[in-house]
C-alpha cells in the first residue's frame, strides 16, 4: 500500500507540483502485516513488529487483542520523529491448546496511532485518544497472526 501511496504523491499535476494524500504520510509504517507462529507445546514464542516514524511529528500508539494468551509489550507507547520502535509479540503456546481446532487459528492485532504533543508519556496514553475527532487524523492498522500449522488442501 505504501508503493501505491508514494506512487500517487510523485503524479505531477499542474504548475509540475506533486498531488499529496493528506493524511496518509502521517502514519506509522508498520512490519511484518503477517506473523505466523508454529504450534510448540509448552513453549513461549515471540515476534517482533517494527514500526517506524517517518514523519517530522511524535506519533503515539496503542496495540489491542481480543486473543488472551497473546500479548505485546509495550502495548502503548511513543515513536518519536524519524525513529523506529519495536514491538514484541509474545504467544503463551499452553493456554493456546483448546483454541485450537484443527491446529490453526488466525487473529489481528489492531495497532492505532495518531500525532501528539512531544511532552506527552506512554503512560498518559489512552484509547480515549485515539477517537476521530474533526482534523485529527488517526489510523488503525490490522497485524494477522497465524497460529499453528495451516489445513492441509484438500485433494481432488
């Protein structure tokens, strides 16, 4: 999406100025969109998530799961101007087992972000924040987690 994104931004129009999607060069970059965790009994796997700042403006954000053994730390913080922060993406694989039928499950985990003020703390952060006000821009982002081993295709 972000190929497409700076595709469009590069389209001369006229005067040879360059169109801008407002909004979208204000957001966190986020990597990978995917994650995929194999099924090990009785271990703890973990992941990490990069998101990268690319804007002159800090950007707070907030991680959000509705799959208990997962977890991410932090799940809230700041990413200050042209910086990088990573997320680690913890599966408790034993609390897993009875999620699992078949030995596959697939979830999200919603990372939002938007622009704050610099003096502000990761543990001033919360999801009140993160509603759409007029002119505040704000964006959620879908990170897939695939846990376990996928169903074998069926054979014709």
């Amino acid at each position: 999406m972000s190929d497409i994104i700076n595709e469009l931004n590069g389209i001369d129009i006229d005067d040879d100025q360059f169109q801008v999607i407002p909004g979208l060069e204000d957001m966190l970059g986020i990597e990978p969109l995917e994650i995929h965790f194999p099924f090990e009994l009785d271990k703890q796997v973990s992941h990490s998530i990069e998101l990268t700042n690319d804007t002159d403006d800090y950007l707070e954000f907030i991680t959000k799961t509705s799959l208990r053994p997962l977890r991410t730390k932090p799940e809230k913080g700041i990413v200050p101007p042209r910086s990088k922060c990573s997320v680690t993406v913890t599966m408790m694989q034993v609390q897993v087992m009875a999620l699992l039928p078949n030995n596959h499950y697939k979830e999200d985990i919603t990372v939002k972000s938007t622009r704050v003020d610099g003096g502000l703390a990761a543990v001033d952060i919360t999801e009140d924040m993160f509603i759409d006000e007029g002119g505040k821009v704000d964006d959620e982002v879908n990170v897939m987690i695939v846990l376990g081993t996928p169903p074998l295709a069926q054979e014709s």
